[in-house]
C-alpha cells in the first residue's frame, strides 16, 4: 500500500467531505460542517447518531464533541457496502482514500460500534456482513492482507513475485490479517449471542487460519508462501528469494510484514505473536460454547508452541527491566524498538486489557514512550510514536490514541487528548501520521480506522474520566 504521498487539509475535497460553511452547534460556533451529507452517508445506524447527539450534549468542549462527531461514524458515513448475498448479509469495507478490504483495517473500522449492535438491529446485521466478507477473503487466500469486492479489478500489484489471486488488491502475509477476524467474531459473537455468522463456510476459515499459523511456525521448511516486489522502497519486499531471513524454530509464527505492511526484519513479529496467542483462546472459547467439531489437539498444540516461544522474546533493558523485544529471529538476535500500527507493542494493553496490569506491559510502555524508542518522535506540535512506514518524524495519531487508551494515569489521557486536539490540522477529523513541527503536513486525508478510533477512545474517556472532556 502506497501511503507516502503527504498532503495538505486544503485536499479535504477530494477525501468526499464537504465543508458547508454550517457550524454543527449553532451560529454562535465557528466549526465548519465536515461530516458527509446525510443524503450521501453510505449507512446510517440510529443508535450511532444517538450517542452522537448524548456525547455532544454532555463534552464541555465543543471542539471535541465537533472532532467526535464527524470522526466516530467515519467508517459508516464513507466505507462501508451493506447487502444481502445468497440470504446472508455482506458487507465491504474500504480502508478510505484505498478501494480495498483489508482484514485488519476492517474489522478494527467496525469494532467501536460492537458495543451498540444490541440497540440497532441493522447495525448488527452490517457487523455480520463483515464476518461473512471476511470469512470469504480468508478461505480465497490466508496469506492475503487485502482484496476488491470483485474479482474483476486488476491490481497494481498484480506483478508482485507472489501466487496472486483474482480479487485480491496486496498478497503480503501478516499475522495480524488472520487475527483480526477472529477478534471481531469473538466480540460479535460475545455482545449478541447470535451464532447465524459462525457457520461451516466460517468454520472452514478457521481451520485455514490454523493450518497457515502452523506452516508458518516453520518447524520444517519455509512453506509454500514467498514475496518478492519491484520497488524503490527496502520496506515493500522480503529479502532471501522472498522466504525472508533465517529464523530457528521456537513455536512462534512467522510474519513477512508488519501491521504497517511493512517487511519485518526478523521474522518472528512479537506482538502479533502476543496477539495470535490471544485470539486462538478467544476461538477455542467460541468453538467450545457453540459445541463445534474441530482439531483441538492441533489448537492447543498451537497455543502452547507460541506460549513457549514468546519466552525467546523477553529482553533485559537498561534500568527499564524486562520487556518485549519488538522482533526476534530464535537464534537470539532482536529488534528493539516499536511502531505506532496496531498490533503494537503499546497497543497490547488495549487488545488484551488484562496485560496492562502486568510489569513486563509496564515495562515495556515505559521503553516505547521514551526517546530509547527510534519511532517515538517528539517536536514543536507533538509526540508519539510512528514507524518506518510513513518515514522519520511522522507521528501517527493511531499511536497517540493508543497511548490514551492504555493509560490508567487521567494527566496523561488529557494530554493525549489535548494532542489530539492540536493537530487534526483544522480538518475535524484524524490522518496517518503528521510531521512533529507541523501538523499541517499530514499524509492520508481519509483514513477510516484512525477515525473510528478516536471515536472509541473519546467513549472510553467518557466512561472512566467524563471530566477530562471539558
């Protein structure tokens, strides 16, 4: 994915949101009308603009209900394409500015609105269209990360040293891609009891995802997936004949690419690693509660080789402790550093909440928080972490976000709000990454899952400390 195209907020135009020249809370406010036309939303769930309206009542800071308010139903407003396939709901989700599906954006874009699948019934039915679309995408091809709603569109990688398939927009294998459906199932099916998603088809894609786990546990051989691609860029294809460097056998999984669809430098990814550990018990609980026939012998033997694994990961740092190593190659070679595209190293206290409590979580956060971190940039407008991806300087305010939510300290929280605050650029709503000395250098105008995020942080703000949002 090429996201390295920096742009100014003048270009919102071309990112499908109009500024109308309205204020969104009377003619008192100076906050333009950003959010896209009811007329042109693609979906509209009542219960969304429900805890839109109550959030925008009750934040003392209008400039915050505003920036919630256009940011939160992003995902809804813009990417999303709801129908009824076969009798099964279908729903494609783009990323925004790129017309594809990937499965992690995807499922992280709706997993905000879980919550109020309950209270909306169409709302619940467009979550399990997701489920159904990736479910789909997964048993087409495991290994890739993203894909057009029809075969039809030829990709602009469709020269990439891979086995490309028909529909499928990128082919470069990340953990992550398999994880993210599996936590959007589990917490779909945890919220609403319903099972109509989690059929043979679905059970099908599950057993894949397992069987690609272990292949690429590599005990044996490479495996049958490789990736190689023509590109000015280090980061855009995996070295050795596209199999990657060397890495000796612990029980982890090897991951080509990063969340940031960035090429790893050793191939076991530590905290996609952290993240399939999760998810793997999360679908033995689900397979368990709705008494479905699987190998459980090979998804506990899965779960015990990364829990074993992970212990390769645990590093000695300074006067910091122990913590987790970003990448590690089995051989004891490790990268320490971490990236602001979730998973994260931050981020694990966000998708596994009970590893905040934990002192190599804390540990490890102090270490990604700190100038020791090579992706943790701090400048004139701000501080964060960002990553290779967007380049040097770049801070992403995924990362800021993340900060806030896996932060039990409210000094803090209200300063990652206030960040968040300070650099939207005037545009109401969130980007990929911004320069440190100036938030008016941003790259990806329109860029979903950032959105929603923001969105899903303010209600958790909202939740625990309602009087940071005055």
């Amino acid at each position: 994915m090429d996201r390295r195209k920096f742009v100014r907020h003048a270009s919102l135009a071309s990112a499908g949101f109009m500024l109308l020249g309205a204020s969104a809370f009377g003619a008192n406010d100076s906050f333009p009308v950003v959010r896209v036309p009811v007329r042109k939303r693609n979906f509209r769930s009542q219960a969304i603009e429900d805890i839109i309206e109550e959030m925008q009542g009750s934040i003392a800071n209008k400039e915050l209900g505003w920036l919630f308010g256009n940011c939160f139903p992003n995902t809804l407003d813009t990417t999303v394409e709801f129908e009824i396939v076969n009798g099964k709901p279908d729903t494609y989700v783009i990323t925004g500015d790129i017309d594809a599906m990937w499965l992690r954006d995807s499922s992280a874009q709706v997993w905000p609105y879980i919550a109020f699948c309950n209270k909306d019934e169409k709302l619940k039915q467009l979550i399990a269209g997701v489920i159904n679309r990736q479910t789909k995408c997964i048993i087409k091809d495991p290994y890739a990360n993203a894909f057009y709603k029809n075969n039809t569109i030829v990709s602009p990688w469709h020269k990439d040293d891979t086995d490309m398939k028909s529909g499928i927009h990128e082919r470069k294998w990340e953990i992550d891609s398999l994880c993210y459906p599996i936590r959007l199932a589990y917490g779909y099916y945890s919220t609403t009891g319903d099972k109509s998603p989690f059929d043979e088809q679905w059970v099908e894609a599950m057993k894949l995802v397992v069987k690609t786990f272990k292949t690429q546990q590599r005990k044996d051989n490479c495996g049958p997936y490789r990736f190689m691609r023509s590109s000015p860029y280090a980061t855009d294809s995996v070295p050795m004949d596209g199999y990657g460097y060397p890495a000796k056998p612990n029980g982890l999984i090897c991951s080509m690419f990063r969340p940031s669809d960035d090429a790893t430098i050793y191939p076991y990814l530590v905290p996609s690693n952290i993240f399939a550990l999760d998810v793997l018990k999360k679908l033995k609980a689900m397979l368990t509660s709705m008494s479905i026939r699987f190998d459980f012998d090979a998804l506990n033997e899965l779960i015990a080789d990364i829990d074993n694994g992970l212990q390769d990961a645990i590093v000695r740092f300074k006067n910091v402790g122990d913590i987790y190593a970003y990448e590690i190659n089995g051989y004891g070679s490790h990268v320490l550093m971490d990236d602001a595209n979730v998973p994260s190293l931050l981020s694990l206290g966000y998708l596994i909440p009970e590893m905040k409590r934990t002192e190599i979580y804390k540990s490890t956060r102090k270490f990604v928080l700190s100038s020791d971190n090579p992706f943790f940039f701090k400048g004139r407008v701000g501080e964060g972490v960002g990553g290779p991806h967007a380049g040097l300087n770049m801070i992403w305010p995924l990362g800021i976000t993340m900060r806030g939510l896996t932060s039990e300290n409210p000094e803090e929280i209200q300063k990652c709000i206030q960040l968040l605050l300070n650099t939207h650029a005037d545009t109401g709503f969130m980007h990929e990454a911004f320069n440190k000395d100036d938030a008016k250098q941003f790259s990806r105008p329109w860029f979903a899952w950032a959105n929603t995020l923001f969105g899903e942080f303010i209600l958790h703000v909202n939740r625990k400390h309602p009087e940071l949002l005055g």
